[in-house]
C-alpha cells in the first residue's frame, strides 16, 4: 500500500513597512520549512508567501529578493494599503495549499507550534488556532482593555476565541467557506469561528518584536477594537437605550437637588439649573448617540457599495496567476 503524499503547506505573511524585521523572518521561516519538509511533514513545493499592504518603505523589494533566490518563497503586491485584515484575507484567498497558516511578519507569534498544529489538521481539524498562554508581559493597560474587549465579544459571539489574534492555520475547506464571507468591513478573528468547521487549539508563549516599529499603537488597537465590537455586536445601538435611561435619572436626580437648593437654601443662582443642566446634559447624549448611530451607519454605506475589498498589483512566484486579480 502507498503511502499517502505529504500536504502541500502555504504560510502567509501580510508585511507593512516590515524591511528592519523582514530578512530574520524570512530566515527563521526558510529554516522551519526546511525542517518540515525533511521530516515529511509537508511537500517540496510547500511555500512562504509574503503580502506586501502598500508599504513605502523596501519590502517589496525584499520580497522580490527573496522570490529569485528561493523556489520557495512567493509574493504579492496590494495596489495600495487595505489594512493588516484585507492584506491577510488576499493572501489567504489568493494562495494555493492543502493547509494555509497565517501569521505576522514580526514573528512575536511562536512558530515552533506549527509541527502541533499540523498534528491537529492530520487529526482532522479544518481549524486550528494559536492562543497566548498568557499576557504577563502586557502593559496592565493592555491586559485590562484586553479582558475588556473579549468579555464584550464573547457575550455577541460566543464562539470567539479569547487571546486569539491571526495566527492560525486554515484547511483548503476553511478558506472555501471564509470566500462566501462577502462583508467588506473585515474582523477575521470573529468571522473564522463563524464556519463552524471542526478546531483545535495550540498555545504559545507569544514574544517581543525584535525589531521595527509595532503597526498597531493604541489608536490603531482601539480603532480595531471597535471594529471587531461593531462588526459582530449591536451592543453600542442598544447602550445608547441605558445611557438615554440612566441620563433622565441623572437629570431627575439633578432637578431634585436643583428644587431642595431653591427652596430650602439662599444659594440658588436664578435660571442656572433650569438653563445650563438640560443645555449639557442633552447636547452631550445627542452627540454621544449621532456618533454610534453613524457609525453603523458608515459600516452599512461601505457594505451596499460593496468595492473590492484589495487589488493585486503584482504577483511572483508560482502566484503569477494572480496578478491584476481583484476581490
């Protein structure tokens, strides 16, 4: 009896201004494929394949470099930057494979764990996760936000993964069903548990940068958050319901002290309460309101026009195919 043909493997790695980190993760990544493929684990045209998001420093030409030294290493080049999400989703999309991980280009997320998660998918698993072990080495700041955040997803998605990010690796079934996801506003660590394909779960001790600059300060970190919440949750229409509720008992609250300093007291300024309390109070909840009920309202806008979520400017590799391909 045969022995069946090892998997073919694709690992993606989206890439934003990554040139300082870019020749150290492509060297540790060179070194673990080889590795596999020695083992059997993997097949000889197993890949690596670098998304390059519209950066403007060298990395595409780091990318280039890299593609013509080695068989193994491929390339695509989005006509401008989409965004870490978009960027992820083109190479997953884009990428051929038996299996396709996915991971960051700045490698705090642990490759060792690939041999486990490859277990997991000969297993049987479509769906494998990477999940930190813990965040001690988090900011209290983050941590706390962090816990924040993954309380108010789970209680929308119950099936969220917690301290999950975008290292996973993903069945050619997995991928298929992610291509039916038509939304354009992209949170792929809430859509992926969606599939509901069979999973598992590696965990890993998740390291710091050694190099560049992070892509994701806290503005950007919030900014995501609130995609991520947004995207999957009605929480925020619905809390502008308590805030409304919880603000008229304020101002009852407000208008009683407001009537006891009137007539028990000689401290009462004439018309201040009845002027100014209601003036703030009301203006601010307004604003507070216009500003959730837009943004969902700038999420639908974007969804009916439905433009392409990223443009393929180049391609090298064996993904030449792709080239000029939109989605």
């Amino acid at each position: 009896m045969e022995e069946p043909e090892p998997m073919e493997l694709s690992i993606v790695v989206p890439c934003y201004n990554e040139e300082d980190v870019l020749p150290s993760t492509a060297s540790q990544l060179e070194g673990l494929l080889e590795s596999l493929v020695s083992s059997g684990e993997v097949s000889p045209t197993s890949r690596v394949v670098y998304v390059d998001d519209g950066s403007s420093d060298s990395t595409w030409g780091l990318i280039e470099n890299l593609a013509e030294e080695k068989d193994h290493v491929a390339g695509l080049k989005l006509s401008r930057n989409r965004g870490h999400q978009n960027a992820l989703l083109a190479g997953l999309l884009t990428t051929p494979g038996d299996a396709v991980i996915s991971l960051d280009a700045d490698l705090q997320d642990d490759i060792t764990v690939i041999p486990a998660m490859l277990e997991h998918f000969q297993a049987g698993n479509e769906v494998v996760y990477g999940v930190r072990s813990s965040r001690d080495k988090d900011s209290w700041f983050k941590r706390t936000t962090a816990r924040l955040f993954y309380s108010v997803m789970r209680r929308t998605s119950p099936d969220m993964i917690v301290d999950h990010a975008d290292f996973r690796l993903l069945s050619r079934r997995a991928i298929e069903e992610l291509r039916r996801f038509g939304e354009v506003n992209l949170y792929l660590r809430g859509m992926v548990p969606l599939i509901g394909l069979p999973s598992e779960v590696v965990t890993y001790e998740r390291q710091k940068r050694s190099a560049g600059k992070t892509k994701f300060p806290l503005r950007k970190m919030l900014a995501f958050a609130f995609d991520g919440i947004s995207s999957f949750s009605a929480i925020p229409l619905r809390a502008i319901t308590v805030i409304g509720f919880l603000t008229f008992l304020g101002c009852v609250a407000i208008a009683l002290w407001a009537l006891f300093i009137r007539f028990f007291t000689d401290r009462a300024i004439p018309g201040w309460a009845s002027t100014v309390l209601p003036i703030y109070t009301f203006g601010a909840i307004q604003i507070l309101c216009l500003g959730v009920v837009g943004e969902y309202m700038a999420k639908i806008y974007q969804e009916v026009k439905a433009r392409p979520r990223f443009t393929i400017e180049k391609a090298i590799g064996d993904l030449e195919s792709a080239d000029d391909s939109s989605r």
